[in-house]
C-alpha cells in the first residue's frame, strides 16, 4: 500500500499487475516511457510469445543479441548457479515446461520432472549476447521482474521523481523520507498476513510456492538440478538497495544456504519452511505476528 494521499498509476504488464505511487500524478509522457520500457522488456525476455527475442533459443542452436540490461542480469545469474552449485540457472525454462507451465499454460506434466541442462554445456551469455548450442528455454523469471522494478525507478528518476513506489505485484523499490509499512503475505492463505516489515528506501521481493502452482504438489520454485519442486522452504522475503538482486536472491532461498548468499550479496532476509519455522536475518526489518 502506497503512502496516504499519494497519486498511483496501474497498470499490466510482463503477465503482472503493476502499480507506480508518487507524491504528485506523472506527466502523461512519463506513462508512456514507463509502458513503453515494460513492453520492450516482454519483447525482449518472455518464454511465453513466439516473437522475443529470447524465443529464437528455443527453436534451434542460434545467437541472438540482448538489450545492455542483460549484463546486469548474467551476473546475477551466474553467480547465483555457481552458489547453488547449478540448482539456480536460467535454463530452468524447459524443466517447467515439461510440467506444464509453458506458452500454453496447460498446467499438465508431459512426463516426469527433467533436470534442465548445465549452463556450462550448452549456453554461451557473454553481456547482451546469448548463444545455445542446442534449444534451450531462457527463463529469467528469477530476476527479470525484479529488474524491471529497478530500470521503471530509472525513468522516474530521469523525470527528477525522486519519492516512488515501484510495485510489481510484490517485488517493491522504495524511495521517500518516511518508510512504508508492508504486510508480509501468510504462503497458505493470501487474505492474511504472518508479520509486516518496514521498507524505507530500498527494495523489497518475496517468492512463495503458492503463487503459481498447480497439480500435485507442483509449483514454480524448481531445483533445476532434478527438475523438481521444493518442498522445504515454502516463502521468502529479501530487501537490498537493488531491487534485481532482491528478487533474486528471494528465489535462491529456496536453494542455497543465506550464510553462503551473504558472502556474496548484501541483503536481508526472512525464510518460512514447510513445517511451520521461521528464521530471519539479524537485519531484517520485520515483525512477525505470533
């Protein structure tokens, strides 16, 4: 929820609903560039349209050339698969189609789960240029709306807006003289909440097994390296100064130890398991209801 008063701009995109808050309504011709960055980065990064300019990987052993944005997102990615030792890679693509959450959005396995292929055999991203030895389905899900967060911010900023609320269905950046209050979303049940945290110039991301899932037990957080859904942690929150890294890193949560993420990264954050525990960073400015 945006600050009492402030003016909210919403709208779809990427598959997402977004809101952007400000102090004062955005000039008609900020809109446009906001919408116009949101719909040039669908082109560019969604599995889900035949016409991207990652969907030509998908068809045949080609190179295609990315935005200078997709820098940004290989380091991450890549030391993100080092970290996890290949349980988080971009090419998780083709291990959640093969249970069903592809262009189609059937939601029914084709078969059993797939482990998705080792970055180092058959992909070559190399800054904005991507290369596949083989077809390969490129999914940044991980870390793409968590970047688009940051790069709409860019054009507020360009506009010399410099208080905003950039929220893309739950991956947040903040930027304000008094922080905001933000519920934490229970992962069973979307109309509670299990704590709140205050979010005071900086990003805030979460990833939970509820959002997408369908089937048996089926759901989006896939460890890559069998191809199967996570079963232990079920939500995730992160802050950072970098809304990417935040949604990043709320993802791999999922998959690596924090200890091993903070040696890396500097970040925040709160895991929920399964079995109901809960444990946070000593950072983490978060209050859970008991």
């Amino acid at each position: 929820m945006p600050h009492p008063g402030w003016d909210t701009f919403a709208f779809d995109g990427i598959g997402t609903a977004w809101e952007i808050s400000t102090p004062d309504p955005l000039a008609p011709a900020v809109r446009a560039r906001l919408l116009q960055a949101v719909a040039d980065y669908d082109l560019s990064y969604s599995r889900f349209r035949p016409d991207s300019l990652i969907a030509d990987l998908a068809r045949a052993a080609v190179t295609v050339t990315l935005p200078e944005h997709a820098e940004q997102l290989e380091a991450v990615f890549r030391t993100l698969y080092r970290l996890s030792g290949g349980s988080m890679t971009p090419l998780v693509g083709g291990s959640l189609e093969q249970l069903g959450y592809g262009p189609d959005y059937a939601l029914v396995p084709r078969g059993p789960a797939r482990p998705a292929p080792r970055w180092e055999d058959v992909l070559r991203w190399d800054g904005t240029t991507v290369g596949c030895t083989e077809p390969v389905v490129l999914d940044v899900g991980a870390a793409g709306k968590g970047q688009l967060v940051d790069l709409l911010a860019e054009i507020l900023r360009a506009d010399d807006v410099t208080h905003y609320l950039v929220d893309g269905s739950g991956d947040m950046l903040h930027a304000g003289p008094a922080p905001l209050r933000v519920g934490l979303e229970h992962p069973y049940d979307p109309a509670q909440a299990i704590g709140v945290v205050e979010l005071g110039n900086r990003a805030l991301c979460a990833s939970a097994s509820n959002r997408r899932a369908w089937g048996d037990g089926l759901h989006h957080v896939l460890d890559a390296a069998t191809g199967r859904p996570v079963d232990t942690v079920v939500a995730t929150w992160t802050t950072a100064a970098c809304t990417l890294e935040a949604d990043a890193l709320a993802t791999a949560l999922f998959l690596v130890e924090p200890g091993l993420l903070e040696e890396e990264f500097e970040f925040d954050w709160l895991r929920v398991f399964s079995d109901g525990r809960a444990h946070c960073s000593q950072g983490f400015e978060g209050v859970l209801f008991t």
